[in-house]
C-alpha cells in the first residue's frame, strides 16, 4: 500500500530528510508522481528517437588507445572537434576493462538496494564520513519542483581515506574508477590545452582537476515519466566528466544552433555503446578557452520499464585556483570574454541554486553592454 502524505512538506520530509529517496516512494506503491516533482511544460523531456541519435556526427566513439599509435593526430583532431562543437564524445578503449564497468554498475545496485536507513547515514548534516554525502534530486532545498533521482557522491583525497570512509558496498570499485577516469582526464586537458598553443606545468594542471568526486545516481522506474526529469538541463561546472551510463539509456545532449555548418538546435540521445564512456567539458574548460570550447548542457529523462544508474568521476579546479581565460588565448581573441573567478565562488553558486541549462556561466561572462 501507498504511503499516504497530508501535504508537500511531509512528502519532502520522507523523501529528503528522512533518507527514504525516491526509491522509497516508489517502493511504498505509488501510482502516480507526487506534484512537487512535475515540472513545467517546457522542461518536461521526451524520448528522442534513438535511430536519429545513433546516425548524429559525434556519437562515434573516439578510440582512445589510437593515440599511442601512427593515428595519434587523427584522434587529437577529432577529441578537438567534439570540444568545439558540442563538448561531448563517447570513448572507447579508454584502458578499463569490461569487467570493472559492469562490477560499477553492480555496486551501485548494491547500495542503492539497502534499507533507507542503511543509506540515510550518509545524509547531509548527519553523514558520518565527511567524504560522503546522500541526497535526492540535486540541491533539494532549492529544486523545485524536484528531480527523479537518488545519488550517493563520493569525494576524493587519498587511497586509504576512500578505502576508510567510502560505503563499503561499492569502495573498492569505485576507488578504482576515480584513479583511472582522472588518468584519463589528465591526459584529455593536456591534449585540449596543448591545442591551444599552450603547455601546463604539472602543478598548473593537477590543480585543474584537483577535485576529484565519483557519484552514483539512481533513477527509479517512474509511473509518469512525461511529468518530471531524473536530471534537468545543465553543464558541469569543472572541467571534465567522465561518465559510466547503463544501458537502460536517457541522457540527452543540447546541440547548439550552427547556422554556418547547417545544424539546428535540438536534444539529441546518446546511445549505449557496451564498454563506452562518456566524456563531457564542463564550464572550467569554457572560461579557459576563451569560448573555443564548450561545456556540455545535458539532461536526463525518466522511464517507467526500469530503474537506471550512472556513475560520473568529476575532476574540477581546487578550490583556491583562479579560473579565467588563457592569456595566450587572449591576445589571439583580441581580448577575454569571461573574467577571472576563485573556482570555490563559482563552486558556491554552482551548489546555491537549482539546474538552470548554462546559466552559471553568466557569473564569469564580461557583459558587452
């Protein structure tokens, strides 16, 4: 039977406060979504049709091993592409194994299957490691109307403080994932960065992406999937994402209009590729390009067949590092189009306020009026 609410507040208190989620609604036997999930018309997202997505100009997977080999250049050149066009690709070959993906997406079934009480240790406010947080929707107090999803979000500062602090139904996978997804990215900012005509001290480049967080978030099977989204529109603020999805499939990406190379705006789907992973800009690498390259908006619909995860290894900027436009870059442009921010005050915003597509990047744009 249902469990039956007198209004939003105690609704959002079962949900939110008490750390039952949104799969502890779902388990109580709702039939229909609450209201402080729907959302208004013009944020509601439809399926796209896959077919069209699949046949779309960057959801090629990039093979990622190929820059060890005589088609380095080839593969420099499209990563650069998909930096300037949308700030997405799909990479495959990206040095982890088959096994280790599918263990992820187990581990995240595992927790997220525990009793409400198992996860709500972790809530903010009570969690009782300070690397680890348990929440529903993205910043709840602020969200509203709600997103569809729960989501464990693990930070990062050594091995043996993940080993110690991180939930012990996913630590050891998940530790893993973060150390070879900020490999990974490492490698991609010296190759987007290099690009641009310049060449960062490693000091320069570790404090890039000195934030290392790894979340898992679970999207529960929704009896009105045309109501609400798991995820509304908006870029991540770092620099770059990594991201494991299912193959149950969802996230969608906003494709800008192009009117030069003939592409109108639109949501495209990214198709589950079996051993892809997902890469996307974030704002960071906007700023420090000067505009050159994009920061993915994207968004994920909901579905009423079967739940989905997806786990992303965020790598952002230190806290203190000052986040502005490359000079180099800017004596090529003529002049900056972002101004110089403490990455912690961008952090701040980013975390105040509800998803909003690319609005946080209005904190660091110079007004041209």
């Amino acid at each position: 039977m249902a469990v039956s609410f007198e209004d939003g507040n105690s609704l959002f208190d079962f949900v939110v406060k008490d750390g039952n989620g949104i799969k502890g609604l779902v388990d109580s036997g709702i039939v229909k979504v609450p209201e402080i999930f729907v959302h208004p018309l013009d944020e509601r997202i439809e399926k796209v049709d896959e077919k069209g997505s699949k046949e779309h100009f960057l959801t090629v997977p990039i093979d990622l091993s190929k820059l060890d080999g005589p088609d380095h250049d080839q593969v420099v050149n499209d990563i650069v592409t998909a930096a300037k066009t949308l700030g997405f690709f799909q990479a495959i070959n990206h040095g982890m194994s088959l096994d280790l993906l599918e263990s992820l997406k187990d581990a995240a079934h595992q927790f997220f299957a525990q009793p409400p009480e198992a996860k709500a240790v972790y809530l903010k406010g009570v969690s009782r490691s300070p690397l680890v947080k348990y929440a529903t929707s993205f910043t709840a107090e602020k969200d509203k109307p709600l997103e569809w999803r729960d989501y464990v979000s693990m930070a990062y500062t050594t091995d043996g403080d993940a080993l110690e602090h991180w939930p012990k139904e996913c630590k050891e996978v998940a530790l893993d994932y973060m150390k070879l997804s900020a490999k990974m990215i490492r490698r991609l900012v010296e190759i987007l960065v290099g690009n641009l005509g310049v060449n960062l001290e490693d000091s320069k480049l570790e404090s890039l992406i000195g934030i290392k967080v790894v979340n898992m978030n679970f999207y529960p099977t929704c009896p009105n999937p045309e109501l609400t989204v798991g995820a509304g529109r908006h870029s991540d603020m770092g620099t770059i994402t990594v991201l494991l999805q299912d193959d149950v499939g969802g996230l969608q990406i906003r494709v800008e209009e192009d009117t030069v190379a003939g592409r109108k705006e639109e949501w495209i789907e990214i198709p589950t590729i079996p051993g892809a992973l997902v890469v996307n800009l974030g704002d960071t690498l906007q700023i420090l390009s000067n505009g050159w390259y994009r920061s993915a908006e994207h968004r994920v619909r909901t579905t009423s067949k079967q739940p989905r995860v997806s786990i992303p290894a965020f790598c952002s900027p230190t806290p203190t590092e000052k986040i502005g436009p490359l000079p180099q870059q800017v004596e090529l442009d003529g002049g900056p189009l972002y101004r110089e921010v403490i990455f912690k005050d961008y952090m701040a915003l980013f975390f105040g306020n509800a998803h909003d597509g690319k609005k946080c990047l209005d904190f660091a744009k110079i007004s041209t009026i």
